[in-house]
C-alpha cells in the first residue's frame, strides 16, 4: 500500500523515469512485502533550477542524476527490513539506469491504517488489515 513520490531533474529521460519507478516497486515487493499490484508511484520532474541539493551531505558526491524517492506507508516494518528495501532500491536503480548509489536519497514516511482511502470514501484497511498486518498481530 506504499504511495511513492520520486524526483528527478527534467534531464531523465522518460524511459528512464519509468525504470526508476520500475526498480522502487520491485525492491519493495522484494524487502517489504508489498503484493503484486500495489503499485502507486508518482514521478515528478523539476528544472534543476528548482532542485536545492546539497552536492557533499554526509560524504556523497551527488550529480544531475539525483533521485529523490519519499514513501508513504504503514506502520510495520523492522529495521532490518528498511535497511533492506534502502539497499535494494540502490543497487536495483544502478542496475537498471546507470544511477549511482550517492544519487539516491530515500525518505520513509510511516502512518497508520487509518490514514488510507483507496477510494469509495472508507479506510479500507481499518476493516481488513493487509495480511502481513495481521501476522504480526497474531504473533503478539
């Protein structure tokens, strides 16, 4: 259920917007669980003049190839699970354009059930959790 927002510069290439896209959904259906068809992603490009970057923050060497990658989604998931989906959207990006991982930056942010609509006005899943939801409440 994660909605993505990712960022690029308008120099991307579309085909390339759609491999990134392409590469965030698979690493999440690969490190976090997310089904098949859980696919809700938005990619926006800006002029690099309207993109505010910080080349050197904490050690990297970011270019025009920059990639911004903010995800919604619930509450739920380990540590370890994050540090995979990070790694995994990195080397899936690399490998699929070119990007290199200092031109990654993602951005987790976590809510709860309550706070999706998938449409038709109700919280879906206030009344049917997803089913890694559920297992880790019957694990309790």
């Amino acid at each position: 259920m994660p909605f993505v927002r990712i960022s690029v510069e308008s120099s991307t290439p579309a085909a390339t917007r759609k491999l990134i896209a392409d590469s965030v959904y698979e690493a999440m259906r690969e490190t976090i669980g997310i089904p098949e068809g859980d696919r809700f992603i938005v990619v926006t490009a800006h002029e690099a003049a309207d993109m505010f970057i910080d080349p050197s923050f904490m050690g990297a060497a970011r270019s025009h190839q920059f990639v911004l990658t903010q995800i919604f989604l619930s509450r739920g998931r380990t540590v370890e699970q994050k540090q995979a989906l990070y790694a995994r959207i990195v080397e899936r990006l690399h490998e699929a354009a070119g990007i290199p991982a200092d031109d990654v930056m993602i951005v987790l942010t976590e809510n709860n059930f309550e706070d999706w609509s998938f449409g038709k006005g109700q919280a879906q899943y206030v009344l049917n959790p997803p089913a890694w939801a559920r297992k880790a409440e019957e694990g309790n």
